[in-house]
C-alpha cells in the first residue's frame, strides 16, 4: 500500500482554516499573543484552568475544619463561586470572564488562585480563624453629627456646622 503524502500535506499544512475555525483578531481570544505582563505569557487554557483550580480551594475549605462562619472562609468561598460561574458561563470568551471578575486579565486570575492556595495553607496550618475576635461596632446614623461624638470636623463651606 502506497501512501498519498501530497495529499496529506495539503491536507494537514493548508493555508486555509479549517471550516470551524473562526478567523482570529489580533489581540483577542485565541488571537492574543502576549498579556503585556513581565513573565506572565498568555495562556489559552486559562479559563477552565481558574474553574479547575477555584474548585480546589472550595475543595480544600469544605475538607477544613474551618468553621462556615469564619470571614476568610465565606470571603474565599464567595470569589471563589462568583470567578467559577463566570469562566462556566463564557469558556470561549475569555475577556467576557476578565469583565466579569473585574481582578485582571484570565492569566492572572490563574495566578491569584495559586497565591490564595498558598494563604490558604498558611491559615489552615496556623488555625487562624481562631485569633480573630469579634467587635461590637456602635453605629447610630441619627445622631446631629452622623456618630463622630466629640470630634470637631470644622466649618462647612456655606458656614454651617454638621
């Protein structure tokens, strides 16, 4: 048997995109070539990669003994759920997931999730959770001078005093 190489090559090494693809825009999605950052390349993959590595932290909290009502924990879990809906909902739209989190581009998104991996071990490991105290905060909006008590703030531009 006799194998056709010319029409493998035309076939693998074509000029012309395959019927699927979308042609690229410069910059964007699969066209993106550089994230502008020192050391931080692109990364088509980024975006399952932040639902991969969000999932591990929700993963490595439920599996704590940390308790549900401590604040890093519901801080951590709520970006945590938030950044994992928005990469699931826009997987081949990773500037929509960008807008969305409002924290960076997806590269860097990837990063945090690492670097919050790393805290996450450290407050674990140090039991954390069990230094933080709770404080009675006294707020009363009604008060004349919005709560400062003594505290002179100084005249008002009109001349009036708050």
């Amino acid at each position: 048997s006799t194998c056709n190489v010319t029409n493998i090559t035309r076939a693998a090494f074509s000029a012309q995109p395959a019927a699927h693809d979308k042609p690229l825009t410069p910059g964007i999605g699969l066209g993106k070539t550089s994230t502008g950052l020192v050391g931080l390349d692109v990364d088509h993959d980024a975006v399952p990669k932040m639902i991969t590595k969000y999932k591990a932290l929700l993963d490595k909290l439920a599996a704590s003994d940390m308790p549900p009502t401590a604040q890093y924990r519901i801080n951590v879990e709520k970006i945590a759920r938030y950044r994992i809906a928005a990469a699931q909902e826009n997987l081949d739209d990773p500037e929509k997931v960008e807008e969305l989190c409002n924290c960076g581009q997806v590269e860097e998104l990837v990063v945090q999730a690492d670097n919050e991996m790393k805290v996450m071990d450290m407050y674990l490991r140090n039991r954390w959770w069990e230094l933080v105290k709770p404080v009675d905060i006294e707020y009363n909006p009604s008060d004349e001078d919005g709560g400062h008590g003594d505290v002179e703030w100084g005249d008002t531009p009109d001349g009036e005093k708050k």
